[in-house]
C-alpha cells in the first residue's frame, strides 16, 4: 500500500502538502477528512492520528500527523538523499513541530 494523505483541503497546512506531493510527482490516495462536518473527531479518525488533527500521512504502519513532518517524508520520497525513519525526521523537524524555539549553535 502506498501514501495515504488524510486532508481538508480549505485548510492550509493541507493544500501545502497536498501541493507538495502533487508538484514532486508523488503518489498517495487522497482520503478527505471534512472538518466542517467534524469528520476529524470521529473514533474512525482518531485510529489514524489520535490528535485528531489534520493533515496526517500514513505509508503503512507508519503515521505522521504535523504538516512539517509529512512534507519531511514526502521530501524523502522525492529525493532519496533526505533523511529516512521517524528518529531521523525527529532530529531534523522535532523543535520545529513541537513549538519550542530553536536554538542556534
């Protein structure tokens, strides 16, 4: 099974991944998530990111729930060069997506 990208695309971070992947040639199955009709609070959803937050990337057991970090592994897909597995996205994205400032070394 492929990418499978959960999205409302009149959210933002949605249409920046769902753009992401579409530009860079990547394939995924769009599975469209309503937030208008509260799609994203459902337990269905909650099985995929239990934040119950949009957009979320799965590729098979593998979930990614925060924007950056789906553009992170799409980024990986597209260009074998970036980093690969959930501790390398975490080292390159993990202060980033967890709202803390960054430090400069």
């Amino acid at each position: 099974m492929g990418l499978e990208l959960y999205l409302d695309l009149l959210s933002q971070p949605c249409r920046a991944v769902y753009i992401f992947a579409k530009k860079n040639g990547i394939p995924f199955e769009l599975r469209t998530v309503e937030l208008l009709k509260g799609q994203h609070h459902s337990d269905a959803f909650a099985q995929v990111n239990p934040l119950r937050k949009v957009p979320a990337l799965k590729d098979g057991d593998f979930t990614l729930a925060e924007s950056l970090w789906a553009l992170a592994a799409k980024s990986s897909k597209a260009d074998p060069s970036w980093p690969h597995g959930d501790s390398a996205w975490r080292q390159r994205w993990g202060r980033i997506s967890s709202r803390r400032p960054m430090q400069t070394s």
